[in-house]
C-alpha cells in the first residue's frame, strides 16, 4: 500500500497545529521583550512574536516553491524593503493598518504556499515587499526606544533573513515526492497561525 504523507506524519502535522494555537503569549512579535539595545536586542526581538516568524519562514518557502531566481530575489526584497520601513517607522511617518498588513502576509502568504500559487519574478517580489513595509515600520517604530538604533536593525534584518533561509533550506530539503507537499502542509499551518491571530 503506497504511502501518503499524511498517512506517515499525521501527528507531526497535528502537533504543530495544537503548538500554533497554544502560544497566544506570541502573538505580537512586535512588542518590545527584554533588551532593547545593540545587535543581540535587534536579533531577539523578532523571535519574540509568532506572526513575524511565520510570515519569514513562509517568504523563504514560497521563494524556494518558486524556486530558480525567486530563491534569493523574493527574500531580499522583502529584507531590503523591510530596511526602508523601518525608517519610515523610526522617523514617525505614519502609516496606516499597519497590523492589519502584518497578519495579511500570514494569511496571504500561507495561502500561496498551501495552493502551490507560482506568479512571474518581479509579481512576487512586488507583492513581498508591500508586506515588508508592514513589518519594517512596526519594527522601526519601536527601534524609538533603544539607543543603539544601526546596530538593534542590524540584528532585526540578520533575524529576518536567517527566518527566510530557513525556509528555503526546509523548502529545498523536502524534494522527494513524498516530501514535496509539506511544503503546502506548512502553509496550511502558516493560514491557521493567521486566523489565530485575525481571531485573537
């Protein structure tokens, strides 16, 4: 009898559905938690929130999902864009909705993973850095209260991208066809950490 993926992990995958609901203490990632300064702050303070690692993990999945030059083209859009909404943020430009636009790229982004949804390069690029304006500027917003401004948003894009590459690295793994739909498995989590927050 030929095996399906859900058949072999179906209590992985419950697991991590039980564990996304069970953390509503990170559901904000972008609330400031311990230390504020230097580049450890900045590095920490996106792990602290559950949205933010979410959205990160599935940009690094939808580009490799996409794979070819999307690979690190989408990533560093997002990263790059992410820098200039964080200026924005620390030089008190507002802009509105911005936790709305956060927990879209949750949502949005879960949605193209779990439906396998390939758009053309500078689409997808477009789309990850209209997201990345959304988290740059709630992080810059509050880069306000630390005193070591260059080096907290050097953690907090380092922490970016390294949350990216860890999704292309698990998106890149799982190419055996047995594999290949945990990829859209994880969107799926991603869509349910989405509503989680949309209902919380």
């Amino acid at each position: 009898m030929k095996k399906t993926l859900l058949s072999v992990f179906p209590r992985k995958f419950l697991f991590l559905l039980v564990a996304l609901v069970s953390l509503p203490s990170m559901a904000g990632a972008h609330t400031l938690s311990g230390g504020t300064a230097g580049i450890a702050g900045g590095f920490f303070h996106p792990l602290h929130g559950l949205d933010h690692v979410l959205a990160m993990v599935a940009v690094g999945l939808w580009a490799a999902q996409m794979g070819r030059r999307a690979i690190w083209a989408v990533p560093c859009s997002f990263v790059g864009v992410m820098a200039l909404g964080g200026a924005l943020g620390f030089d008190g430009v507002p802009l509105p909705f911005v936790e709305q636009g956060i927990l879209g790229s949750v949502l949005i982004l879960g949605l193209l993973l779990a439906a396998a949804i390939r758009l053309p390069l500078l689409s997808s690029m477009i789309l990850v850095g209209f997201f990345a304006i959304f988290h740059g500027h709630a992080h810059g917003t509050e880069m306000a209260a630390t005193s070591s401004v260059i080096p907290y948003a050097i953690g907090v894009l380092f922490t970016t991208a390294l949350l990216h590459a860890c999704g292309i690295a698990i998106a890149l793994k799982a190419q055996k066809p047995v594999w290949i739909p945990l990829v859209r498995y994880a969107g799926i989590v991603i869509v349910a950490g989405g509503g989680f927050f949309f209902f919380h």
